[in-house]
C-alpha cells in the first residue's frame, strides 16, 4: 500500500539527483552528504512502492516511474517554495552587492544560491569576482555590501565561516611537477595568500622553482595548468575535472589551509544585506559540517 502523503524532504532530494545525474552533486547542493541524500531517496521509492532511478557504471538514469514522480516533484516544489516565499518573508527586499573570488564563486556559490532565489524572489543580487585583497578595499568603501573572501594577513577582521586545505595542482596529462625547477603559475606579488603559503612552503625545504606565468584573473592561472605549462595552488574543493592533486609523493611540501570569512560593508547593513549574510553563514558553515561528518 502507497504512503498516502509525499515527504517534500525526499522529493527534493530525489529531484536534485534527477536533474544533477549525481549523489555528489546533489549532496552539494542540497548541503548533505552523500549517504543521507541516498537514503531519502530509497526511502521515497520505498514509501512509493517502485525504483525511481537505475544505478550502473555508466551512472544514473530515471525509469518510467521516476520520470513521472520527477514530474510531479517539480511542480510539488515549485508551488511549495512559493508558499513559503509569500507567507514567511514577503516584505524583504532590495539590492545586495556580493563580492567574491573566481574560485569560490565557482563551487561555494552554488550551495548558496540553490533555494534563496524561492524564499527571497524580491531580493536581486549583483556579483562581482576579483581577488581578496581587491574585494576587501571595495568593501571598506561600500562599492560592494558584502564579501566572501580569504583571509588575509594585513585584514584579519571578518567573521570566520570555513576552512579550506591548500594543494598542489597540476593538469590530468601533465607531469610539470617532475621539471628540476617547478614551473608555477601564480597571482602577482602581494596580492595572494595561496602564492605567499607555495613559495614559503617551497623555500623552507629547498625545492627549485621558477614562475612562469601570472595573472590576476584565475582562467589565465587555469589556462596555465591545463596546457601542462606549470603547478599551481588552489583549495582541495577547486579542483576542476581537467586537473589533479600532487603533493609529498610528488616531492612538494605540504601546504597549510586558509581561512574564507564574510565581511559586510556597514555594522548595521539593510533588511536585505543582512538576509543575506545570514543566508550566507548558514550555508557554507552547515555544509562544511556535512562534509566532515
């Protein structure tokens, strides 16, 4: 006998899979973990009574019933988060100015962003990618509301919301790390904490190195590693499909981690700028637990 009412939990969680053709990326967007995010997803098929999705090495692919739950789910949902948005916070609205690294933007972003849109539809974001260092001063003159930003020495305030590992990156096909003198693809000097941990890391145990491309946009640093042209130092989270991770195998020193913070522009910000932060904090802190767990 069917359950006689649907979990908007596991609809959810079995949408996400749906559309991403992933656990993982569902898990990310949905700031779970993969384990939790499977199981509300045998549960919904075992409250329905049929298998949703077929699992193979191939990946995942929906059967006939799951098209047709997946259908309803994305309507049951639709009108859910718009119930919510109406009833619960209707009135706030406005214009939120975010600041944020390319890197950051890429694969925090997302988890940030996945239902906001349907419980704030009146609060209109503007985003803007650049370095930290840049992105700290344009808060400091309120240019931008708000940062999500790497902390950095000269800038130590900001309210801690994560902690990401440094490593070693290099292209799939690539063998760059093994030149005598490790070739490097960094930011300019005095702009990047990543660049000030490789080189410190490097010089304290005497490893050769040279760089041979810079830049303060983060695809001509990425251009630089997909070629095999050099190594460079992202956050474990960053790595992009087409790069790899190296490190003490490979002969490099081990990094440290770094620390993301949020920093507002006013002590005292807008209904809307303050939605937001917390939205923010709420978002990156949870799914940091998540991943630890």
């Amino acid at each position: 006998m069917l359950n006689p009412d649907l979990d908007i939990n596991l609809l959810r969680a079995f949408t996400a899979v749906a559309e991403r053709g992933s656990f993982t990326r569902a898990a990310l967007e949905l700031s779970r973990t993969q384990s939790a995010v499977s199981m509300q997803v045998r549960r919904l098929e075992q409250n329905l009574g049929r298998q949703l999705l077929l699992r193979s090495s191939r990946g995942l692919r929906l059967t006939e019933t799951g098209e047709l739950v997946l259908a309803y789910a994305k309507r049951i949902l639709r009108l859910n988060d718009q119930a919510l948005s109406e009833i619960g916070q209707p009135e706030v609205r406005g214009l939120v100015r975010l600041g944020i690294p390319d890197d950051y933007a890429a694969y925090l972003l997302p988890k940030v962003l996945a239902h906001f849109g349907s419980l704030y539809p009146q609060i209109r974001l503007e985003i803007s990618c650049a370095l930290s260092v840049d992105l700290l001063r344009q808060v400091r003159n309120q240019d931008i509301d708000l940062a999500v930003a790497t902390r950095q020495p000269q800038s130590p305030g900001g309210t801690f919301l994560r902690r990401e590992q440094l490593v070693w990156a290099e292209s799939l096909h690539s063998r760059a790390h093994a030149q005598d003198s490790l070739p490097l693809a960094l930011f300019p000097e005095g702009v990047c904490t990543f660049r000030e941990a490789a080189l410190d890391a490097l010089e304290r145990t005497g490893k050769a190195w040279q760089i041979v491309c810079t830049s303060r946009g983060l695809a001509g640093i990425r251009s630089a590693v997909s070629s095999g042209l050099a190594v460079t130092v992202v956050t474990e989270n960053a790595i992009s499909p087409d790069m790899r991770v190296i490190g003490i195998q490979e002969g490099l020193p081990p990094l440290p981690s770094a620390d993301i913070t949020l920093h507002l522009a006013e002590s005292q910000p807008g209904e809307a700028v303050q939605v937001f932060a917390e939205h923010i904090s709420k978002s990156l802190t949870q799914n940091r637990r998540d991943e630890q767990t």
